[in-house]
C-alpha cells in the first residue's frame, strides 16, 4: 500500500492561509495525497487564534 503524504512549512499570515486554502483542494487531488502535514503556528498575526 502506498500512502501519499503532503508536508506544508510555514503558513505566514492571512495571506498565506489564502494561498493553502485556494491551492491545497487541487494539488490533494492532482497528487493524489492521502494526508497532509501543515505548519500553521505563524498564521494567526500575532493573535494566537
């Protein structure tokens, strides 16, 4: 069996929280990914939500 894994670095900002949630649907389906990994502790500006 064969598990497709996506790991995504640093999500910075709104911005890059934008860009994931456009691009992630696509590249999962594309690839064929079956989890994804993604470092997001830099996307809340500062508010810690």
């Amino acid at each position: 069996m064969k598990l497709n894994i996506l790991i995504i670095g640093d999500i910075v900002g709104l911005s890059g929280v934008n860009k994931v949630k456009e691009t992630l649907p696509k590249v999962i389906k594309e690839k064929e990914i079956d989890f994804v990994i993604a470092n997001g502790e830099n996307s809340a500006e500062r508010y810690g939500n």
